[in-house]
C-alpha cells in the first residue's frame, strides 16, 4: 500500500497519532504530527512511497511537534524529536517541513552506521551511478533535480549510502531540497513537479522541497555500481569546464563529505579506498545545466 | 636514541593512478596522504623492527634532507611511527 492510498482524513488521523510509517528502503520512519502544514507536505511530496504498517517495525519514530512551553503561543516554535528526545534546539515554527526532513537526515547520520554515509547527491542511469560529492553553495541540489527529471534515476539529493560488503550504493531516495533562487528555476523548468511551500530565512535560506520522481521511488530497492565521482562546483562565468581529479584528491574530497568513515575505522576506509579505485574521477565547473547532462550522457562517463 | 617501530595494522591504498599512498593509521583512526614514491618502504618496513631517524633516513636515501625532515615530521605526527616504550 502507498502513501496515496490512504485517504487524507485517515493519515491526519494516524499521522497525529504517530502511526503512520514509510518505507524508504535502507530505514523505516514513522512520522507523529499534528501540525496541518507537515501533515499535508508529507502526504504529497511521499505519495508514491510504501506504507510501513502498524504490526511492522520501523527504525526511527520520529515527530515534529510544537514544544510544551510559552513559546506555543509567544514567536511560536518547532521541535524535532527522535524517541521523545529532541536533539535540536527548536526552530522558528513556518521551518517545520524543513526541520522534518533535517531531523530525518541526522537520524540515519546520526545511527546507521551498517552502512558508509556520504553528503552527496547520487543518480544512476544503466545501473551505473555517479556521486557528486559537495559542500553547501556547489549547486549540487539544483544540480540533481535537473537529472533527476531529465532521464536519471535519483537514488538521493543529499545522503549517498554504500554497501560496506558490495560497494554497491543503496538508494535513500528522498525530495529534493532547494534553495533561494534554484525554487524559481526548478518551477520553471520542470512546470508539473510537486513543490513544498517556501520556508523563508532559515539557517540555510529559503527552502523548498521537491517530491521525487515516482519511478525513483518504485525502485527504492535497486542498487547501483558506482561508476564515476563528480565534484561539481557552479561557476557564473563557466558554462561548463571538466578538469581531471586524481584518486588521492578523489579520496579527500569524499572523505571530507563523509558522515560516518571515523565510526566505520578500518571498514570506512576499505569502502571509500575501493570506491575510488573503481571509479572515474572528474571536477567539473558549470553555469549550464543542459551541457551538464550533455557530457554525462554523451562524455566520458556516459553509462 | 629515541627507536621506533611502524604503527600496528597499518592499511595501505596504492591507487591505480599512482597519485600517491593512503595510508590508514589505525592507532589515531586517521588517514595520511603520502607521496607514491615512499610505497616500496612502506611495504618492506618490518612491524617487529625498531627504526631510528638514522635507519629510515638511510633507506629513503633518494630523499633530499628537506623532504626527509618534513616527512619525518608528518611519520610521527600521524602515527605512522610510534616511539618504543623502553621501559
């Protein structure tokens, strides 16, 4: 059963109660919330996802929730909690949908060590997937929704997650989350997709998410060989220039986006060592989207 | 004179493009970047044997005293070398 299939006055009813949990391939949740506007993201931008039933174990129950003091009422406020305990200090209350999604990031950061954890998008085409490993501002998010809704399969906007014993990345596909000026571009160049409303001035601007394509939710399940690891960075005045990276350097800069390779000690570095053995290796400077996707269909790394 | 021995379960990633040596130092949990051209070494150093400055300096005699020095320094700041306890 999906998402979808439940009708809406029956999830606000399971969601305020905590009993509605989704199945996003590596990790279970289960949402509780009351908050209409959460409640009413959720169910559209994970419409296609599966349902986790009630008799069915998740691994994180998380919930979103206004906290129990005078801020409820004063400059009101959004706590995140994992298990009853909030991790986070609670954030202004129009970033609760945000705060959802970053709550759920830190859960599998934050636990799922049976797996090595990259802050990284991740797209396949072919079953080869390449990693764009980067930082805040490279472009990444705008990047991977462009892919994503032009032939790639997105297997995540945010968390690469690979296999210690195959190397093989296991999708954690989730929406997309965009800021400042990429919510125009994406609305504009993708007219039809599902966007969450904009929740404005938070610690990393405006933010918007975007759901993601149902095909790439129906093979949540489907691993991927690693082909190639694309560090990309938008440049104003480039439309696109490819430079080559050397395995060491390939090896930092994943490194330095890692979550978990210090937990992981020897198996971390085993992993990442063997990822970039197996892989190409690229930096590639862009302004132009469409010549992006030009050189992975058709350069080096066409699949 | 202050001896040493090669950190314990030393891991060694020799990529394929020969842009250098990574090498996971289980003791500090950390991974140190080396130049390709200490790999031979790296891989002759025997767990068991005490090494001295003199000793390593001897066998990476291809090396100018610069380098010798600033590796030397990186080798015991990273824990690729760990001082014997002579007690």
């Amino acid at each position: 059963m999906k998402i979808q299939q439940i009708t809406w006055p029956h999830f606000r009813h399971d969601c305020s109660r905590g009993n509605i949990g989704v199945d996003l391939g590596v990790a279970a949740f289960r949402l509780q919330t009351s908050l209409p506007d959460v409640q009413k993201i959720f169910y559209q931008l994970y419409a296609d996802y599966a349902v986790v039933e009630h008799h069915q174990p998740s691994d994180f129950q998380v919930a979103v929730s206004l906290p129990n003091s005078l801020r409820r009422w004063l400059q009101a406020q959004v706590s995140f909690s994992l298990d009853g305990h909030s991790p986070f200090l609670p954030l202004p209350r129009s970033q609760a949908y945000p705060l959802l999604e970053w709550g759920m990031n830190w859960c599998m950061a934050s636990y799922r060590h049976n797996y090595l954890l990259i802050h990284a998008a991740v797209l396949e085409k072919n079953n080869e997937a390449i990693i764009f490993p980067a930082p805040p501002g490279s472009g990444k998010s705008t990047l991977c929704a462009y892919l994503a809704h032009s032939g790639w399969r997105l297997l995540s906007d945010e968390m690469t997650v690979i296999n210690l014993d195959t190397g093989l990345v296991h999708p954690f596909v989730r929406p997309i989350c965009l800021k400042n000026d990429a919510i125009d571009l994406v609305k504009t160049w993708f007219p039809t997709v599902v966007v969450s409303n904009i929740a404005r001035d938070t610690a990393k601007g405006d933010v918007a998410h975007v759901k993601p394509p149902a095909a790439s939710v129906i093979d949540i399940n489907k691993t991927a060989k690693i082909r190639a690891i694309i560090l990309p960075q938008y440049s104003a005045s480039v439309p696109l220039d490819i430079y080559a990276l050397n395995k060491c350097d390939a090896y930092e800069a994943l490194s330095r986006n890692t979550f978990n390779e210090g937990i992981l000690g020897i198996d971390g570095f085993k992993t990442l060592s063997r990822l970039v053995e197996q892989a190409d290796t690229a930096e590639i400077q862009y302004n132009d989207l469409s010549k992006v996707a030009e050189f992975l269909d058709e350069g080096q790394f066409k699949p | 004179m202050i001896t040493f021995q090669v950190s314990k379960r030393l891991q060694i990633y020799q990529p394929s493009d020969h842009s250098g040596v990574l090498v996971y130092v289980e003791l500090s949990g950390k991974t140190v970047r080396l130049s390709h051209d200490l790999l031979p070494w790296l891989k002759s150093i025997d767990e068991s044997a005490s090494l001295s400055k003199k000793s390593v300096m001897r066998d990476l005699n291809t090396i100018d005293s610069a380098r010798f020095d600033a590796l030397w320094q990186t080798l015991i700041s990273e824990h690729v070398l760990v001082e014997v306890d002579l007690d």
